[in-house]
C-alpha cells in the first residue's frame, strides 16, 4: 500500500513537472514566434526604405554644369524682368532711396551755391528729372539685361551656384557693363530728351559758370545718368536672385527648382 501512494505521487510529480515543461516550452516558442515577426516587419521596412532612397536617388540625378549655367541664366533674366517691372514705373526710381539718383557727386559744390543762391526747387527739379529719365530707360531695359545675360560667358557655374547670394549678379555686372553700357545709353538719352532733363540743367549750370572764380561745369549727364541707371537696375537683380536661392517660392520653373531647391 505504501509502495502505491509513493508511486502515485511520483507519477504526480512527473505530471506536474511535464506541464511545467510543457508551459516553458511554449512560452519560448512563442518568445521566439514574436521576435522572429518584429525582426521581419524591422526588415522589411528597411527594405522599403531602401528602395524609397533608391528610386528618390535615381529621380533626383546630381546637376552637371550646363544645368546649372542654365539655372543661373535663368535666374538672372528673372531678375531683369522684374527690376525692369519695379524701375520702370512712376517713382520707380524717385521714391525708392535705394536706386533713387542724387545729384552728381562731382558738382556738389555747384549744388551747394546754387541752393545758396536761392535755386533749391530748381536743384529739385532736375534730380527729379533724371531720376523721371532713368524710369523711362527701364522700361527698355529687359531685352537690354537678357541679351546680355544671354550672351554671358560662364566657364564654371557650380562657384557661382556655391558662392554669395548675389554672385550671379556680380558676374553679370563684371561681365557686361561695357557692352551693356553701350547699348543702354541710347535708350537713356531718348528718356533724357523725352523728360526734358537739359531744360533743368542748362539754366543751373549757366548760373554757376558766371560765378567768379569758381570751375566751371560740363559733366557728361548722358554717362551719369546710364551708370546710376544701370546700377539700380543691378541692385534690383541682385535682390531678386538672392530671393530666388533662398525662397521656394521665388522657384517659379522646374529649372530654379532643381538648381536652387537643392541648395
């Protein structure tokens, strides 16, 4: 009898034991069941991942060089066309003090005794006046600046891509400012003739000139006022292509994206 109840509670122990083993067994199985399904989903989402990386490297191809002259010539005839658009109207010049055309630095001292000789609306009149003239020539001025954007020699356009935020317009005006002087002066002196410029002028520098002893004047005014018109006109381009690289929204082709919507 005693024989039995130890054999029973033997085999009881051994059942005890076997499911104890049983439940290991499983909890490991299903341990190994779960890692075995994060590790697939892990990969698997790397693999797709890879594969996004992948066709987004084959879509988005590195600039060559011709891609970025073009983007920069781009740049640069947009900016022409709207300084062009913002010069060439009423106070375009006149009320914007960055472009706004003082009196020549030359002749200050003629300016000075003049004001002194109670001439202060005619002194007025003519700094209006060629400023009124400058307005005029930038209405012209966009087949001027685009021809010569055209024309633009570019060896290599990733220094200009990489350099300041105006390096375009920099090389733009070292580049061209003698032919585009050339060219812009005639449209300045019909602006000139067509805004009556000499007639303000005339009578202050006569004035002037029979001052004793003082040196008489004669500055080119056709020269002045296509320099300074030139330089506003450059100021207005420069600000646009610095917007162009920095502003999305400034991007309006698919080539300014690409050139500067990598930067």
């Amino acid at each position: 009898m005693e024989q039995f109840l130890v054999m029973t509670n033997v085999e009881k122990i051994n059942e005890r034991n076997k499911s104890h083993t049983m439940k290991i067994s499983i909890a490991i199985a299903l341990f190994i069941s779960t890692s075995y399904l994060t590790t697939a989903q892990t990969l698997g989402k790397m693999v797709a991942k890879g594969k996004e990386l992948t066709t987004s490297s084959s879509s988005q191809s590195p600039l060559s060089n011709d891609e970025v002259v073009s983007g920069l010539r781009e740049a640069l005839t947009t900016g022409a066309k709207t300084a062009a658009s913002k010069a060439g109207v009423a106070d375009g010049f006149y009320k914007n003090p960055k472009i706004f055309i003082p009196w020549p630095s030359e002749t200050l001292e003629m300016k000075d005794k003049l004001v002194k000789l109670g001439m202060q609306s005619q002194v007025t009149q003519f700094e209006e006046s060629v400023n009124r003239a400058a307005e005029e020539a930038a209405k012209s001025a966009y087949d001027v600046f685009a021809g010569a954007v055209k024309g633009m020699s570019v060896g290599d356009g990733f220094a200009i891509l990489n350099g300041s935020d105006t390096a375009a317009t920099h090389y733009l005006r070292e580049k061209t400012t003698a032919s585009l002087t050339e060219k812009f002066k005639p449209i300045v002196k019909t602006a000139m003739e067509k805004v009556r410029v000499t007639e303000y002028w005339t009578p202050l520098v006569t004035k002037y000139n029979k001052i004793p002893l003082v040196t008489k004047q004669n500055p080119d005014l056709e020269a002045y006022v296509t320099a300074k018109a030139i330089d506003g006109l450059m100021l207005l381009i420069s600000e646009q292509e610095a917007k162009i690289r920095k502003d999305p929204a400034a991007q309006v082709t698919d080539l300014l994206k690409k050139v500067f919507g990598k930067k």
